[in-house]
C-alpha cells in the first residue's frame, strides 16, 4: 500500500512538474495554442433605459 502511495505522489509530481513548464515553455514551442483570437466580433446592444 505504502508503494501506491509513492508512486502516486511521483506521478502527481511529474505531472505538475509537466504543467509549469507547459506554461512557461508552451509559448515558445507552440505559439499558436497561445495566441489571442485575431477575428474582431461586433454586436449591437440595445439598452432599455426608463
């Protein structure tokens, strides 16, 4: 049982290990998963006031 728990922990810790450096290096490697939408979208709003 002691052993699932390690191995658990390990992984958990890879895993967010993983994801740091998803967000710091994903930028540069994969600039296209980052990017800000680039299409302009425009809608009218109509306010009722009284």
């Amino acid at each position: 049982m002691w052993r699932l728990i390690k191995v658990l922990f390990f992984l958990c810790l890879i895993a967010a290990v993983v994801l740091v450096g998803y967000a710091y290096l994903g930028p540069i490697f994969f600039p296209a998963d980052f990017a800000a939408p680039t299409s302009e979208f425009n809608q009218p709003v109509v306010l009722e006031t009284e």
